[in-house]
C-alpha cells in the first residue's frame, strides 16, 4: 500500500483467528500475538472472527507491515503473557 490517504484509512495488521484456537491458546480479542515464520518475525494484534472455521487462522493480504510474507506460509504462533495478550 503505497498511497498514503489509502495506507492511513488501511486498518493496522492483524491476525484473524477462529475461537477454538485462541481459546486453546489463551489469545484474547485484541491481544498481541507473536508470528513467527521464514519471513520473520512480526507482533500482530489478534482479532478473533466468528465466521472462520476451527482451528483456522488468517492474515488480511496487502496491509502495510505484512510485506513478505507471501502466501501460503507456515509459521508458529506465540501468544504474548504480557499485559496486552
């Protein structure tokens, strides 16, 4: 997202995740998550979507921040202990 109007109207990166998955992880609405895969590592805040199915997580494609991850991609998801996850 190259146009800053467009990129400033663009919500933060977030990772989208089913119920079942952040209740197994202790992930709640909001909290920060901690991506970790080939293209790095990225803190992302979680978002939990009623309508994914379970254990099913996704990551919106084209938001600033999300640069090289590519798709499909493989990671290990961490949740934060701290005060925001």
């Amino acid at each position: 997202m190259r146009a800053p109007g467009v990129r400033e109207c663009a919500p933060e990166p977030y990772m989208g995740l089913c119920s079942s998955m952040a209740e197994r992880l202790g992930i709640r609405d909001g909290g920060i998550v901690t991506l970790v895969g080939d293209a790095g590592v990225r803190l992302l805040r979680a978002k939990l979507l009623a309508s994914l199915p379970d254990e099913m997580a996704v990551i919106p494609a084209g938001l600033s921040g999300l640069e090289g991850l590519g798709a499909p991609f493989y990671a290990r998801l961490i949740p934060r202990r701290d005060a925001d996850g």
